[in-house]
C-alpha cells in the first residue's frame, strides 16, 4: 500500500476529471491527516509555553528520587536564587529561602508550578 504522500505527489489535473470517487477519497484523507497533525502541533507548543517563559528567566531545577515530588523549580524571590533551605511541612526545617519555589512529580509540572506561584507572587 502506498503511502498518503506518495499517492498526493502523483496525482494530475487530469486525476480530478477522471477518476473523481478516488480524487475525492484521497483529498478527504489528506484532510485528516493534516487536521490530526495540526492537533500534535498545537498540544506540542501548549507543552512547551512553559519552558518558553521559564526561559526568560532565572531559574534552578532540583531533582531528589526520594521525594513524593521529586522535581523541584526555583525561580528568584527578592534578589537572585539563594538556594536556602525550605520548611519541610513536620516542622523539622525551617523555611529560610526567598526562592519561588514549584513542586511536581514531573519537571513540566513542577515548571509550570513555579511560574504560576511566581504570578501570584507579583
């Protein structure tokens, strides 16, 4: 079976005419083929903003295996990164950094985490 491509650079003028029933087949199923690549385009950019913005930006990333959210995203607070300590939620450490801190068990979500505690910040 030939492929889609294939098939649309071998079609003529004269294919319209002739043979319209497969004209028409093909069209429609280059249609969809581009309709379901316009929709990975888009979920491919709305999965990169945040990196977009984070980029703009002063930022460090963390990573401990151990944790429940291993990954961790810290943009400056007041001043540049200090990279301090933060509380621990038991009370055992605590909360000594400025950092705009974002949480996440992927580094998209913890990203995206600290770009948005960053908005509320402002």
């Amino acid at each position: 079976m030939t492929s889609l491509v294939e098939r649309l650079r071998n079609v003529t003028e004269d294919d319209a005419y002739a043979l319209p029933w497969t004209f028409g087949e093909t069209c429609r199923e280059a249609a969809a083929e581009i309709d379901r690549l316009r929709r990975e385009l888009e979920e491919a950019r709305r999965a990169l903003e945040p990196w977009a913005e984070l980029c703009k930006r002063t930022f460090a990333i963390q990573h401990n295996p151990n944790c429940r959210a291993p990954w961790l995203v810290r943009l400056p607070g007041k001043g540049p990164i200090d990279m301090k300590p933060y509380a621990d939620g038991l009370g055992f450490v605590r909360h000594q950094t400025g950092d705009i801190l974002g949480f996440g068990k992927t580094l998209d979500e913890a990203a995206r985490a600290a770009l948005l505690a960053g908005e509320e910040g402002k």
